[in-house]
C-alpha cells in the first residue's frame, strides 16, 4: 500500500516525505554558503591583484579588484588597494591623466574611509592623494582662484587616530613646507621628535630644514628627556644637534648620559665617539683615555686606528697623534699597518730620520710595499732622488697593480730622464687604475713630449679629452703638439675650442692670434 502511495505521489510530480528534509537542508546550506562563495572568489582575484601591484601590472590590478568589488562592495581593504592602484597610475602619467587618476584614488580612499572610519591607512591615503589634487590643481586650472582641495584635515585626523606613526607627521611636515605654513611645521616637528628622538638623523637632511626647525628639534629633545621618553636615544641625538653647533662640551654631557642609559654593555664605537668629541673640545687627556678603552676591547682594532689617525689629523694634534700610537704599540700586539700609521704621523711632524727606521725595521721583518712607498715619500721630501726611485721600483714589484705606485715610479723617472722607463710605468699606471683618469694619460702625455713623441703626445691628450671634454687644458696642450707636428690649421681649430670654454684665458688667446698670423 505504501509503494502505491509512494509511486502516486511520483505520478503526481511530489516528492515523498523522506527526500523532503535533506532538499530543505541542502538549500538552506546552498543560501548560508553563497556570501562565503562570494568572499572566496573576491579574495581570490584581491590576491591576484595584490602580485599584479607588486610585480608594477597595475592596469591589471585595478581590472582584478574591480572584479573583486563586484563580489565584496563593502570590504574597505579592497577599496584601499584599489586607491594605491590609482595612485601608482596617476605616478605614472602626464598632469592631467595623473590629476583624474588621482581622482579615482581619492575616491577609493574615500569609500574605505567611510566604510572604516577608524582606519588610519585609509585616512593617510585619503591625505596623499589630496594633497595631491591640491598641489595638481592650480597648474590645471589657473584662472581659478581657489583651491577645492585641503588635505590638512585628513593629515590631522589620520595623525589622531595613530598619533605616534613618524610616517605620517613627516608627510605633514612636507605639506605644510610646500604651503609656508611654518609655525604650524614648527609644531609638527617638536611633537614627532618628542615621541621619535632618532628621527633627528633624517630630519636634518629634510628640504625643510633650517635655523628654526632646529629649534623645534632641540624643544622636542628637551620634551623627550623630561618625560623619559626613548631617553638614550634622546640624548644621543641632543648630543648630535649640539656637536653640530660646535658646543662640544654640550654635546659630550649628553652623551655620557645616553651611556648611562644604555642598558647593554658599552661597546668599543661609544668610547671612540666620546674621544672624538673630547677631542674636538681640546680634552686631549680625556680623548686619549677614551680611544686607549675604546681601542682595546675592539674586534676591527686596525680599521678602528686608522679612523683616529684622520681624526688627530683633523684637529691638527699630530704630536698627540704620535704619542697616541707609540703608546698603542706598546700596549697591543699589531700588524705592521699600525707600524705605518706611525710612520706617517712622524711624516707629518716631519721626523724622517725617525720614520725612515721604523719603515725600514719593518721591511726587514717582511717587506711590504706600502713601507717602501712611504720610504719614497720620505726621499721626495728630502729630494733624494735616487732613494726614491729605488724605494718606489720595490713597492712596485711587491705590489704590481698598483696604479699610484707606479705613477709615483713615472714620476720620478721622469725627472731623472728616463724617459722609456718613463713611459713604460706611466701606460702601467693607466692600465691598473680602477677607472679612467684624464691626469693619467695627461702625465704619459708630457712623458711622450718629452721623448719628442708628438703624435703620441696628441694621442693621450686627446684621450683625456673624451674623459673630461669640459676641459680647456687638454685642447690647448693637443693644439701645441700639432704646432710641433707642423699641422698649423688642426692646431688653430683645438685652440678655439680651448676658447671656448675659457674664453678670457689670455695665453690661448695669444697663442690662437699668433698662429692665426702664420696661416694668414
């Protein structure tokens, strides 16, 4: 009776009872599942989009996350990749496609905005792209007198909701730099160094610096270091500010405060910077305290001595120098380049006799060829000719490509006229040297001159030339070797390309009117 019943109500186009719950319970999972579809597919192609921006596709990236709006409206991350879609576009274009396409990221900043008005990222994007349009629109539309564009008030409230984002107040700040508002900059920079102490760094190389933005820094240090905040950070950069207007005493209390701070073990770069500054202030006692401490607990001791041999030299301390590194060597085991720095700082006081032993003991120990090209220095001081020569050849055997040894080597060569040998080490120099040098070829061109190689001559000079084509030096020169060649008329057309770039050089000018007379 059942089947009857059963095969009735097929018969009929109804279906029986028991296939009714699942029907019912597939639909409604059919009903709930669709937004999820919907979600998936739009995060799909949000995705896809996503390495499209990446990758610098952007034409296809706004095309997928359209297609990712069409199926989630309401997301407002969508909404702001699509602004910074338009907005890398708009980077992309003229002034006008580059001020609609600015248009079209505002707009999709502004619908994330509104779909998420706490969103802080939105706010900002809505704040650039403004700016923007603010900055565009004048050059668009000139005649107009105001301006419809403000982006102020989203930089203010994209500020407000993330107070402490250092991007966003330097993004103000560079707003208000272009509109003059100073003291509304004055403010913004005060505040972002009250709760960001290091940005100092950066900030001194803004476009906006100047006499009163450093007052404004030095009020947000002051601030920082009242209220504790980021401390050793804060007196670093103090310490920084106050070197740079030379109150070296200043600078030195703030920063003995920041190692007072530092929560780590004080390290061999924080006694280094410290002498620096005791030396700048004319502590030379302190200073040498501060670089011995700094010296013997440092992993790069060598790179870390040649750093204060510029440093002593700087401040004109070369006696200090000296009694520096003689008490260094007595204190540390070092490499011979310590030995050498040493020698150079007794150069300097012009101590040959002194220098010349210590670069010649360390030769016996293994000779080196930067000893024997300080011994050369020191026999070029003294005009020893012949131990210079000799000194010079060494380090070039020790060192064979090494293009200011064997320049040095020419050198000398020259003045002792040897001229092959001369040329010789001059084409070694160019041929070693790390880049093209004009002074290179110029020197093997006075070589060849002196050998009464004018061609050659011309050759180099003319190489220079192509080097450094601005310079009026090297056509005069390829001009008097042309004379020398008989070739008047090239030699005529070099000089007044000499006159060209300097044209009140009285001897080119001579020189031209004189073979100017012999053509005509």
């Amino acid at each position: 009776m059942a089947r009857a019943n059963s095969a009735d109500s097929r018969a009929h186009g109804v279906l029986p009872v028991r296939y009714l719950v699942p029907t019912l319970v597939s639909i409604i999972f059919l009903m709930a599942s669709y937004p999820l579809c919907l979600r998936l597919i739009s995060q799909i192609y949000y995705l896809r989009a996503t390495n499209c921006l990446r990758d610098g596709f952007l034409d296809l990236a706004v095309k997928d996350l359209k297609k990712a709006l069409d199926k989630q409206a309401n997301d407002p991350s969508i909404w702001k990749r699509l602004g910074k879609a338009y907005h890398n576009l708009a980077g992309q274009k003229p002034v006008d496609e580059s001020f609609q396409f600015s248009k079209k990221a505002k707009d999709a900043y502004l619908r994330a905005r509104n779909l998420n008005p706490l969103d802080a990222q939105a706010l900002y994007g809505l704040a650039s792209e403004e700016a923007r349009l603010e900055q565009i629109y004048p050059y668009l539309y000139f005649r107009e007198k105001d301006n419809p564009y403000n982006a102020l008030p989203y930089f203010q409230e994209a500020i407000r909701l993330r107070p402490n984002c250092t991007l966003y107040y330097y993004a103000l700040a560079r707003y208000l730099h272009r509109y003059n508002k100073t003291q509304e900059l004055l403010k913004v920079i005060s505040n972002l160094v009250h709760i960001y102490p290091s940005v100092y760094s950066h900030i001194k190389k803004e476009a906006f610096w100047s006499l009163e933005v450093k007052e404004a820094v030095k009020r947000g240090l002051k601030q920082a270091i009242d209220d504790e905040i980021n401390i050793q950070n804060a007196h670093i950069a103090m310490s920084s500010l106050l070197a740079g207007e030379s109150d070296w005493a200043g600078a030195i209390s703030h920063y003995q405060k920041s190692l007072d701070c530092q929560s780590t073990e004080i390290h061999s770069g924080n006694y280094l910077h410290l002498g620096r500054l005791y030396l700048e202030n004319g502590q030379l006692g302190e200073a040498e305290k501060c670089f011995l401490k700094g010296i013997s607990i440092s992993e790069t001791r060598e790179k870390d001595l040649e750093g204060l041999f510029g440093i002593y030299k700087r401040n004109a301390c070369l006696e200090e120098l000296c009694r520096f590194y003689h008490r260094v060597i007595r204190r540390f085991e070092l490499s011979s380049r310590t030995y050498i720095l040493l020698a150079r700082s007794l150069i300097d006081l012009k101590r040959y006799n002194q220098a010349r032993q210590i670069l010649r003991e360390l030769n016996q120990k293994g000779p080196t060829a930067e000893a024997y090209y300080w011994l050369s220095r020191i026999a070029k001081e003294e005009k020893d000719w012949d131990s210079m020569e000799l000194s010079i050849q060494r380090a070039t055997v020790l060192d064979k490509e090494n293009s200011q040894y064997h320049l040095l080597f020419s050198q000398v060569l020259k003045r002792l006229k040897k001229m092959d040998r001369a040329e010789k080490e001059a084409g070694l120099a160019i041929k070693y040297s790390s880049k093209p040098s004009p002074w290179l070829y110029n020197h093997r061109a006075w070589v060849r001159w002196g050998k009464k190689d004018y061609q050659g001559s011309t050759q180099d000079w003319q190489r220079a030339i192509e080097l450094r084509p601005d310079n009026a030096y090297f056509y005069a020169q390829v001009a008097e070797a042309y004379k020398r060649l008989g070739d008047i008329s090239l030699a005529i057309d070099f000089y007044q390309k000499a006159l060209k770039f300097e044209p009140e050089n009285m001897r080119y000018k001579k020189r031209y009117l004189n073979l100017q007379v012999l053509v005509y």
